[in-house]
C-alpha cells in the first residue's frame, strides 16, 4: 500500500447554481483535467458550491425580521435581516456586542453570524444575496459518494470545507 498524497485541484469548475447536480459537475471536471477515480481518492469540496448547488443563498430583501432579529441588529450594528436568518439557522446566541454575534449553529458548532457568507455570492439582478450553510453535511457527502461510486465504480470519500473563523479570537 501506497503512503503517499497527492492533492489536485480541479481545473475548469464551472460557477455553481442552484440546483446543479455536484456529481456531475465533479465527474466532468475529472475527465476535463484528465483525471480517472481510484479507491479511496478523497474529494475535497468548498462548502460555498455545496451550498450554492443546495439552493442555500438567500436575498436579504426577500427576509422579513421579527423583533428579537431587530433588536439583536440594534446591539451589534448588523442587517436586521441577516440577523433574522442567523437566528433561523441557530439554536442558541452565545454572545452579541457591537460587530460580533456569536451563535451555536443549528449543527452544534459555534461560529460567527451562523456561517452565514455575504461574500461572493451577488447576482446580475443586483440582490442583497448571502449564502447558509448546506443542510445537512452528513447527508450530502453520503449521497454524493453513492453517486460517484454509480458513475466510477470507485469508492470515494467526500468532505465539505469551510474557513471556519475562530470567533472568541481577538
């Protein structure tokens, strides 16, 4: 047995939309960059495609905030509405102070503002767009191995990577 890694990124992705089909894209991208699957390749994935191909991104204008949305916004200086969706996606707020809202995500991690991204995720009709976290990750690399394996024949390990601040650093 081989100890070696070898880690190649994919060339040639294309931007990802709601609704397309991960397997797909990522078999296309083997064959475009030359690649064929072994056992055991492991795909490394950004949580930002996952989320984007899960129909995960949001527009902030289409968000109405409740009262507690509005008056966390008003102690941390945030979008009323972002802060509606950060309480949506989490079971507990930990801590809010002026720019910071620190909150156990529906997951169980703990993070700044849910994992909610506001970066990168603008569209042509010029909506106030932000991105949530997939659904259930568990799931999703579960069900995108089983789709891999029925295309390769090959088994593959799928993780879901993310940045991840720290959010009690200074």
């Amino acid at each position: 047995m081989s100890r070696t890694l070898t880690i190649t990124a994919l060339d040639q992705v294309p931007l990802i939309a709601p609704g397309d089909d991960l397997a797909t894209v990522i078999g296309e991208a083997l064959s475009v960059n030359g690649l064929a699957a072994e056992d055991g390749d492991i795909l490394v994935l950004a949580q930002k495609i996952v989320s984007k191909s899960e129909g995960r991104l949001v527009d902030l204008n289409a968000v109405t905030p409740g009262e507690r949305a509005k008056e966390l916004a008003h102690a941390t200086d945030k979008d009323p509405r972002l802060v509606e969706l950060i309480l949506s996606e989490s079971t507990a707020v930990l801590r809010q102070v002026p720019g910071v809202l620190i909150t156990q995500h529906r997951c169980g991690w703990i993070m700044a503002n849910a994992g909610i991204d506001a970066s990168n995720v603008a569209s042509a009709a010029g909506e106030d767009n932000v991105l949530l976290l997939p659904l259930d990750p568990d799931r999703t690399c579960a069900a995108l191995c089983e789709q891999l394996f029925m295309r390769t024949h090959k088994e593959f390990g799928v993780l879901i990577n993310d940045s991840f601040g720290r959010p009690w650093r200074l």
